[in-house]
C-alpha cells in the first residue's frame, strides 16, 4: 500500500513537471508564480511565466528569450496593474478567457475575448507570440502579437485601420525598472500615404516620411541586418508594416524609454544585443524642430533656417535660436491675388530643393512626373510639390512642417511655389556678382597690385618685426622666473606661430560684433569668425582691463602651439599688432561639453557610446599631456566647459591659459598662486598649492562622474545629505546601490557593465591622496577592459568637510588664504 502511494507521489509530480515543460496551457492547467512556472515555445526561443524588472519587487506576467544569457523581456500583461507578491496564476477561465488572478483570486488581466469558448487552450510560439485558441478546430480567438507592449518581433504586424480606428502600437516602458506604460507611442498613420511616427504624449515627435514601396522615404539610415520592409494597404482601410531578417538571427526593435527606436541583433560573440540602427540620430530628427516653413540641417553649425522665399516669422526670436514661430513668406504670391495695376502679373514658379525629407500633410495623386508640376501651379491652393518614382506625385496645401536637409543622398527633390520676383533674385544676383568681379579686378589690376601691395607689404614686414620683438621682451618681463615658463618663451618660439592680421580678424568677426560673441573669460571674449576662405574660427582677444588675461595669453603661446593631438584643440596662430593680443583657435561647432551634458534638451544626444568616446577622448588627450608630448604638461583647470566638441562630438581639450610645463626630472611642483576652478581641484592643490599629473586626474575623475551622472559637481553645494557629486557616489558606492548615480537617459541593461566600470575608475581617481589615484596611462587600461581586476577605491576628498558654513568657516578659510599666500582665481565654471 504505502509503494502505491509513492507512486501515485510520483506520477503527480511528473505531471507538473510536463506541464512547465511544454508551450501550451490547457483549461485544467496553470501557471503559478510561487512555484516558479513557465511554458517555453516548442524550439525552445521564449519562456513565458512571472518576473520581476531590473531595481524592482514587482511581478508581472511576461514573455522573454529563453536561450541567451541578457534576460529581455518582449511583452508584458497588464503593465499598469503589477503584483506586489509571488501569488498570481495564470489559467484560463470558465469561459475560456486567459486570466491571471492574485492570492485573492481577483482578476487583474483578462484577454477579454468576448466570443470565447470553454474549450480553449493558450499557446506560445517561437515568434514570441501567444495565442488563445478554440480546441477543437484551432480557431485563434486572442493573440499578444495584437497588443504589443515596448518590444516588435520580425513576424509582427504594426497596423492601422483609418475605417475602424484599431491600432497595434508600441507602448514604451515608463523606465527599465517600470514596465508600465510610457510618454512613447509608435506606429503607422495612413492618411494619403502612409507613413510611421513616434508620438510623445499623443503629439508627433518622430516621422518617417511616406513609403514608396520599399522604403520610408524621410529616414536616411537603414538597419543593416534586415533584409526588407513590407507595407500592405488593404481595401478594408488596414494598412500593417512588417520587417523580415537576412539571417536566422535574433532580432527585434524596441522603443526606448527615450523615445528612440532602436533596431537590435543578438550578437554571439559578445554575448549581448547590438543596436545597430536608431530611428533618431540628431535633433533635427524631433518634428518640427524649425517651425512651420523651416528647414533643419544636422551638418550646419545654425541647424535650422528658412525654405527658399520665405523669412523669420519673429527675427529676434530666431537670432536667439528659438526656431518654434517658423516662417512667413516673403512676396505674395501672384496665383489668386486680384491685380489692380492693369498690368498682367507674372506667374509664380518653382525654386528646387535637393535631398529633402518631405513635409508633413502630403496629398497623394496619381499624376505622372511631366504633370505633376502643371497641376500643382494650376491649383491656388499648392504651395510645394515633389514626385518619387515609387510614391508618385506628392503635393502640399496646408503649412509646409517638419522638413529637413539629407547630405548622405537621401531624400527626394522639393519644390516650393514662390513669386516670380524671388525667382529673378537668382538672376540680378548673377549680375551684380558679374559686374562687381570685373570692376574689382581692373581696380586692383591698375592700382592695389601696382602701389599698395608693393608698399604695404614692405612696411608691415617692418612694423610686425618691431610689435614682436616688443612682444617677445614682454614676455620675458613678465615670465622671468624658472616657475612660470623659464627658456622656453624666446623670440623663435613665438614666430613659429603663423601671424593674422587685425584687420582680417575685424572682417572676419563683423568689427568683434557682440553677436558673434560665444563666450566671456578671464582673459577677455572669444569670438567667432570666418575667414575669406570660408574657414571658420574661434578668436580669443586679450581685453585690456584683464589682470590675468596677459600671462594665460603668453603661457598658451608657449604650451599649446608645440602641442598636436586629435583630442586637444589646435591653435592656428596669433596677432600681436598695436596692443592686440589674439589668439586664433579651430572652431569648434557643439560649443563645450557642459552646453550638451546640463541641457536637458541636448542631452538626448548623449547616448552611452558617445559619452564613453568623450571619456575615453579625454582620457588619451590628457595622456599625450603627461606621457606622450615633447613637453609634459599639468594643465590644472580641467573641466566640462573646458572640454570643446567638434561637428561629430569628438572631445578636445581647451584653455591651456593655466597650464604649466614640467621638466623630465620633475614630479610635482609648488606654487604660491592656486588657479582653478573650486569642485575640479584636487586637494593638496587646494589647500597647499601642490600639483603634479596626479592633480590632472583627480580633474578629470570629478568630470568622468559628471559626465557618467549627468549632473554638475556643484549642483550638490546645498544638499543637506551630499557636500558634493563625490559625497553622493561615495555614499552609494558604501550603499552598494552605485546603479543609482547612473544618468537615466543611459541607464541601459546591455551597458550597465561598461557604465559601472567607469564609475569605478572615476572614484579611483579622485581619492583623497594623490598617491592612490592611477596615471593617465593606467586609467586608458582600466576603461579599455586592459586591467580586469580594479582596485577597491579609498574615500575621496570633499565627501565630508564643509566647504563654506557661514561666517567663521569663512573667516578661518580666508585665515589660512592669507598666512599661505594661496588665492582661488574662481569658484565658478565658466
């Protein structure tokens, strides 16, 4: 009897095995979250059961891949309601419905089939689809693949019907620990075209463009691993879009939190998803980022600008780049104006506009090449038209939004109605150009290369000689100490520098007009100019009422012009003409890191890969300084506004103004005035005046965890629980919960790894004792995974001591100040 009884033991529990084993769910069976079930889909591609997010304690019925070791969850049952505890089942109802109850046996989540049947089972397939279906001839009454959460797999269909109103959409998470619903929406509209968009809050963010047949036409950039899009539009009014692979690989996409679409494959090799595609990748991308009639070019240093015969809809507005008035049109148009002069008005036409992503509220017609420009210029109410050989004839009669310039071939032509006076503009431009050229040229010809050239060049050969050789006694005069530049400021160091002239730097910056005015330091303002070679530069002018403007000017005459790297910026030369003293820099069209890392609407921009070059830029800059160059440098001011960004937001260091220069037996040296910025300082430089490379990195751990969090040193000066950025990681770094300090616009699982790294190496660089903090070579090795195991970090500087309480905090720091000799220059970043 009692064999009979563990038999029976064991055939139960058999049972319950087969039934987590296999892909389907029957009406006697179920999924109980407390014994830890699932269903994995018969090739053995998904699992299905209950799960908890990253960072989270609530449980939620989902859909993940079963076989890869990063744990990613495909879809979600309703999101917006999660278990608190392990109690919830999963089976299906009396009525047939599938439904996942709580230790109450209340319903959360119902796939709501109105129509079901008792006899019906749930199956998961290897799509990633689960399906509800009637027994006995397979009917599918319920599938998930029709309410879809973040995630689309290949044999999904994103659809719309314009008869019906129903949708499938993707939803996006709230973050990657909330799985519930998000800002984000994407999916398909069909309207004349059809086209797809990211929507933010229910209003458009992102557009596609419309389908030609192959292709969305407003995207530039393709995944590389699909093998091709299909677009259906069905006679019901369903329109579906579906996305095919070139190779059994994993794949998907998936809309971020950020509201990006991301195209990812799961790469074997590294073992984690590769995004090899996004859907935005500039700001130009955001619809309507340019107003009504404005057109953005990601490639121009201004990104957005008026459509050809059409102004600022509000000049000063736009002057200040806030582009969201747009545009207005220049000249009326001719085309349903009533003339009262008696003469016969001219007709408009049409100016051309190469590689264009076409505006929004497209009408389609069925018109050929040759007749779509008539039939457009025919009808009043046409302001553009353009045609694609795959889409057709395309036109526009309401405001013309969201357009933009492609530089890779891209885009189809546009062409915008404008009066005929705009189309003759061209013309008397020709002209005048035309006339201009020839009466220059004779002017020139008879009178400047015959006299003036002849002269002058003689004569400023004179006077340049005599301002550099006041210049170079200057220098001496006012560097005569070995401490500060000792031999290496000399008559033929200066003059290796090319020379510009004053007035061609006027010329080129409009007489130093405050409009193109970028910046304000301690040596006066930069400028920006561009000179007649359509070179564009930045110009640094020494102002006269600078007290320390003279010396930073001469020490980065010394430092920066014997210094070539790709990730420090390149000084082009100098003029030193009367009482100028100017310095002449490659301009840099992002600005500095700062203006992009602490601006919410430019930090989109910043995803992991970019931020880790930038750190990894710096890292290798500030190596040549210490290693590498002829000269080993201490640049001392290291900081985010001193880190300028090129077109593709490569980083380069900037103001060597501070900089001082070591020779081969020198280690660290001692100074009696402390320059800087305060929260970038490392603190024997601070309180004793000592630097050496080791002050370089402690600057550059405080901005690897500024760039890492995306908030600034400084913001934490009036926190109660944090002194400091360095306070605050400290305290999670103990805490074990450093996941925390991570900026949540990068805080992405296939990254995580690579971000915590970083943190590390950052806190490593920023211990108190300059000894215990790692060289710019070490740190390069660390970042690229070189050295594996990294040390535990020691507490950093500033994490406890309160940097100014009040009145006799004050009074004993300013004590201290006065007994040593040691001033702090600034206190803000500039």
């Amino acid at each position: 009897m009692g064999r009979l009884n563990f038999l029976s033991v064991l055939c139960c529990l058999c049972l319950n095995l087969c039934v987590v084993a296999v892909d389907t769910i029957r009406s006697s069976q179920s999924i109980k979250d407390k014994d830890n079930d699932y269903i994995i889909s018969n090739g053995g591609v998904f699992k299905m059961g209950f799960f908890s997010p990253v960072n989270s304690t609530n449980r939620y019925l989902g859909i993940w891949y079963n076989n890869i070791s990063a744990f990613t969850v495909v879809w979600v049952a309703k999101r917006q309601k999660p278990l608190k505890d392990s109690s919830g089942v999963l089976t299906t109802s009396e009525d047939g419905n599938l439904v996942v109850l709580n230790g109450q046996k209340e319903i959360l989540w119902s796939s709501n089939v109105n129509n079901s049947v008792a006899n019906s089972s749930a199956q998961l397939l290897d799509s990633g689809n689960l399906v509800l279906k009637e027994n006995t001839i397979g009917t599918i009454l319920w599938e998930s693949f029709k309410i879809p959460s973040h995630t689309s797999l290949p044999e999904m269909e994103i659809s719309t019907n314009e008869r019906t109103g129903e949708k499938v959409q993707l939803t996006s998470w709230k973050s990657p620990s909330d799985p519930s619903i998000g800002s984000f929406t994407a999916g398909i509209y069909r309207q004349s075209l059809t086209q797809s968009f990211i929507w933010k809050d229910g209003r458009p963010y992102f557009r596609s463009g419309p389908w030609n047949g192959q292709m969305f036409i407003g995207i530039p950039v393709y995944p590389v691993f699909h093998d091709r899009f299909g677009l259906v539009d069905n006679q019901d009014g369903t329109s579906y879009l579906t996305a095919s692979t070139v190779k059994d690989s994993l794949s998907h996409y998936v809309l971020t939190t950020q509201g990006n679409t991301e195209a990812r494959y799961w790469d074997s090799v590294k073992e984690d998803w590769e995004v090899v595609w996004k859907a935005m990748v500039s700001v130009c991308d955001v619809y309507g980022t340019c107003g009504a009639f404005g057109s953005c070019n990601s490639m121009s240093s201004l990104i957005c600008s008026c459509l050809e015969g059409f102004e600022p809809n509000n000049t000063e507005e736009w002057n200040r780049q806030n582009w969201t008035s747009g545009c207005v049109r220049r000249t009326p148009l001719q085309c349903g104006r009533v003339n009262t002069s008696g003469e016969a008005g001219k007709m408009d036409g049409f100016l051309k506009l190469k590689m264009m992503k076409v505006p929004d509220f497209v009408e389609w017609s069925a018109a050929q090449e040759d007749d779509c420009r008539q039939q457009c210029l025919q009808n009043c109410s046409c302001i553009a038209y353009a045609f694609d050989s795959g889409t057709g004839c395309m036109t526009w009669t309401r405001t013309l939004i969201d357009t933009q310039k492609f530089s890779n071939g891209r885009g189809v032509d546009l062409y915008i109605r404008v009066a005929h006076s705009e189309l003759d503009t061209n013309g008397d431009v020709r002209k005048i150009v035309t006339i201009t050229v020839i009466i220059g040229t004779i002017f020139i010809s008879i009178f400047t290369y015959l006299l003036w050239r002849w002269i002058a060049k003689h004569k400023a050969r004179r006077k340049k000689e005599k301002e550099m050789l006041m210049f170079n006694r200057e220098a001496h005069k006012k560097f005569p100490s070995e401490d500060m530049l000792g031999d290496n400021l000399n008559p033929g160091k200066v003059q290796e520098l090319p020379l510009f002239d004053f007035v061609k730097l006027a010329s080129a910056t409009n007489n130093f007009h405050e409009s193109n005015k970028l910046g304000q330091g301690g040596f006066g303002p930069v400028y920006r100019g561009k000179l007649s070679d359509v070179q564009e530069i930045a110009i640094k002018r020494l102002s006269k009422t600078s007290g320390q403007g003279l010396e930073e000017f001469m020490n980065e005459v010394v430092v920066i012009s014997k210094l070539q790297h790709r990730n420090l910026v390149r000084l082009l030369g100098c003029c030193v003409e009367r009482e100028e003293r100017m310095l002449i820099y490659e301009y840099m069209p992002n600005k500095s890191l700062d203006a992009f890392l602490f601006d919410s609407r430019k930090e989109i921009l910043l995803d992991w890969r970019k931020r880790f070059n930038i750190i990894e830029g710096i890292g290798r800059g500030l190596l040549y300084l210490h290693r590498d160059s002829r000269l080993r440098i201490i640049h001392r001011d290291l900081k985010t506004s001193n880190i300028l960004l090129d077109k593709d937001l490569n980083p380069k260091i900037s103001d060597f103004g501070m900089a001082r220069i070591f020779r081969s037996n020198e280690d660290q040296a001692n100074t009696n005035r402390v320059v800087g910025t305060y929260g970038y300082m490392s603190p024997e430089y601070a309180m004793e005046g000592r630097f050496s490379e080791k002050s370089d990195v402690f600057s550059f751990g405080v901005l690897l965890l500024e760039i890492v969090s995306g908030r600034k040193n400084s913001s934490f000066y009036h926190d109660e629980e944090s002194m400091s950025l360095l306070g605050h990681a400290w305290k999670l770094w103990k805490a074990d919960n450093i996941v925390a300090l991570i900026d949540p616009m990068i805080s992405e699982p296939c990254y995580e790894n690579e971000i915590l790294r970083c943190i590390h190496v950052g806190l490593l660089c920023v211990q108190e004792f300059a000894k215990d903090r790692p060289t710019a070579s070490t740190i390069i090795s660390m970042l690229k995974s070189e050295i594996v195991d990294l040390p535990h970090p020691k507490k950093p500087a500033f994490t406890e001591r309160q940097i100014g309480l009040d009145t006799e905090s004050s009074k004993l720091s300013q004590r201290k100040c006065s007994v040593n000799n040691v001033t702090i220059t600034m206190i803000q970043g500039r």
